[in-house]
C-alpha cells in the first residue's frame, strides 16, 4: 500500500476535487466545501458529540488537549463508525494531497465547542515554523452548527501560508486583522485549510448558540501524530475500518 493506492480506493483522484478549490488553496490558502455532511449523518455526529461529551465529563478531550471555555473531544476515530467516513472523505482527501503534495497520514481528530463568552483564540499556525518552501500540515473543520459571526466561527487570513509564523510577524495575535476572514457557512460544510494559514476560533457572543466542529487534521508521513494512532488504536477500530483507512491511520504493521 502506498498513499496513490490508498487515495485511489478511497476515491480520493485529483478530479474530485474542482479547480476553484485548488485555487482557493494555492492562493488563499483554505477553500470551503459545502453539503459534505447529509442531514442524517450530520444529525448521527451530533448525536455521538453529545453522547461522547456526557459520557466523558471532566475528561473529555485529555487524549490531546483540554481548553478552558470549551467542549473537546479527542481520539474520535475510536470513538464509533460515525467517524469512519470523516478522516476517509474524497473530497477532503484530495484537498489534503494538493496541500501536503507529497505522502501523509492522520496526525488526530477531534472536536470542539466554544461556550458562548469564550472561544477567542490568538492566530496562529499549526506548524511551529516559518515557511519552509513546503507545507507539512492541513486541517479540515467540518460544521455540525451554522458558524456565523455570533457563535464563535473561525477567522483566517488569506495569504498568510507562505508568510512568517504569526508569532514571528504579529504584535498581538489575539488583535483582529485587517486582512482577516470568517468561515460564515452552514452545518453540513467542510472547511479546509493549509495548517501554514493563520487562524483561530473567534469568541462565541451569543447567548446559547453551539458551535460544535470537528477537527480532521493530517500530517505530512514524515512527522509525528499529534494522537499516536497505532497506540491508541482500538481491535474493533482496526477490524472494522478497510486497508486503505489503516493506510491513512499509519497503523498497519509490515
């Protein structure tokens, strides 16, 4: 198996993706794919968010990171089949490949929900370095609420992904940018986006409105997970999901 391999059985060609999308990543560094998530998988995601969430309480999120003012959820990938079709998509899949350009894998997924009067996050990339002449990571965020500007929707700077590391060329990350944007889209989207591109979730000021997301976040092979996944990797995970999936994982053992 090798990632052309593991992107062909999942459907992940170039072609599944339209040019605007690779467009958008080249020269804004995120683009935004509508309708991903049908009106029954998304009601099952929200579901399990909220089941996941009880079930873990005050430890919910501890596999990766716990953020005050917030829900999180971590290690999702064996937390149900619900998420199986989330790190496998084609089309996010093949945004990820035209980022990363090269072979990669899963780093974690998880999820999030600013609580209205928190949520404000500096900007800042999910690389710890400036730009490289290459990208080594990519995220997607996938709504399961409307995001607008009320509910905590995250901002990003178009461009900024070939640009210094935002704490080597920002005085005040947490300061709103002139060239900022907001991903202002329906439950249901995806937005990806170049880990290189400046961002951060913006402060829920509503007075209940959820923001729940998840974070499908992939690394060039070559890096460290953010979650080991071999370590963590359930049986019934590993028996259920297809090679190809395992392939993405990085949890096959050769």
């Amino acid at each position: 198996m090798n990632i052309t391999h593991a992107l062909g059985e999942l459907g992940a060609t170039p072609d599944a993706i339209r040019e605007e999308h690779r467009r958008d990543l080249d020269e804004r560094g995120y683009t935004l794919l509508p309708g991903i998530i049908d009106t029954a998988w998304l009601e099952d995601l929200r579901t399990h968010f909220e089941e996941l969430c009880q079930r873990e309480g005050p430890g919910a999120g501890i596999e990766v990171h716990q953020e005050k003012g917030t829900r999180r959820l971590s290690d999702l990938v064996n937390k149900g089949a619900v998420f199986d079709r989330v790190y496998t998509h084609p089309q996010v899949l093949a945004c990820i490949h035209h980022v990363i350009g090269r072979d990669f894998k899963l780093s974690s997924l998880n999820a999030r929900d600013a609580l209205p009067g928190e949520g404000l996050q500096g900007l800042h990339a999910d690389w710890g370095a400036d730009y490289d002449g290459q990208f080594h990571v990519c995220n997607s965020v996938w709504l399961l609420d409307d995001f607008n500007r009320d509910n905590g929707c995250t901002r990003l700077v178009p461009g900024s992904h070939k640009k210094p590391h935002p704490s080597n060329a920002l005085n005040d990350t947490s300061a709103p940018h002139p060239d900022e944007e907001y991903v202002i889209a329906p439950a249901g989207s995806v937005a990806v986006f170049n880990s290189h591109t400046w961002h951060g979730g913006t402060m829920n000021t509503s007075s209940g409105l959820q923001r729940r997301a998840l974070h499908c976040y992939y690394t060039a092979r070559e890096h460290r997970q953010q979650l080991d996944q071999r370590a963590y990797l359930r049986y019934e995970t590993f028996k259920r999901i297809a090679p190809a999936a395992r392939y993405i994982l990085d949890v096959d053992v050769e």
